[in-house]
C-alpha cells in the first residue's frame, strides 16, 4: 500500500508528490505534503505557563491591561470565562469580562484558571 494520501476533495487514489505537494490528476486539487498531525500540533494554543487552551476554558489576566476603546482596564487577576479559539491564530483568544465585552487578548498576559 502506498504512503501517498487519497485526494481530500474527490477522494480518488490516483494522486503524486511534486516537491512540496501533492496533486490529484482526477480533479487537479494541489496541498502540501505537511503532515496532518503536524499541521494540528503547530494550532495548539497554550498560555504563559505552557498549559493547553481549548474553547470553553476560564483563564485570569496576569497584569493589567489597558483596552482600547474602553475607560476601564482590565485589572489582574480579572477572570475571562468561555474563551473562544481563533482559527489560524494560536496568539489570541476570544472572550468577555464582566464589565467589557468583545475582547482578542493575547495569550502572553492570560493564565488558565
């Protein structure tokens, strides 16, 4: 059996490594020879402490931080709860604080409660 993955789109077995793709002759779709699981390890968002982020978890401000757009900061130790992951960015997270809504943190400044 060959090592060389079925098309994702047209699911045909006919593709072929070109350099750094792979190419389906059947449909002409192009991706990157990049391991699926390696691709998946690169999108693990993790705080300052090195602990893993998933959407839904709680985490705490490790400082102050000033907010544009708000005439509040937010305060250490301020709780962020049900975050929201952002596709693509391992850097920033969603989420709500009590007193401000809508905000992209970075994970640099957050610690999993």
């Amino acid at each position: 059996m060959s090592d060389i993955p079925a098309c994702p789109i047209c699911h045909m077995e006919h593709t072929y490594p070109d350099g750094e793709l792979y190419i389906c002759p059947d449909c002409g779709h192009e991706w990157l020879r990049v391991a699926a699981a390696q691709v998946e390890a690169e999108q693990i968002v993790r705080d300052v402490n090195g602990n893993v982020l998933k959407s839904g978890d709680s985490v705490t401000v490790i400082k102050d931080l000033k907010v544009k757009g708000a005439s509040i900061p937010l305060k250490q130790g301020t709780m962020i709860r049900n975050i929201r992951l952002i596709d693509g960015d391992v850097e920033h997270i969603e989420g709500h604080s009590d007193k401000i809504k809508d905000l992209v943190l970075k994970v640099c400044f957050l610690k999993k409660a």
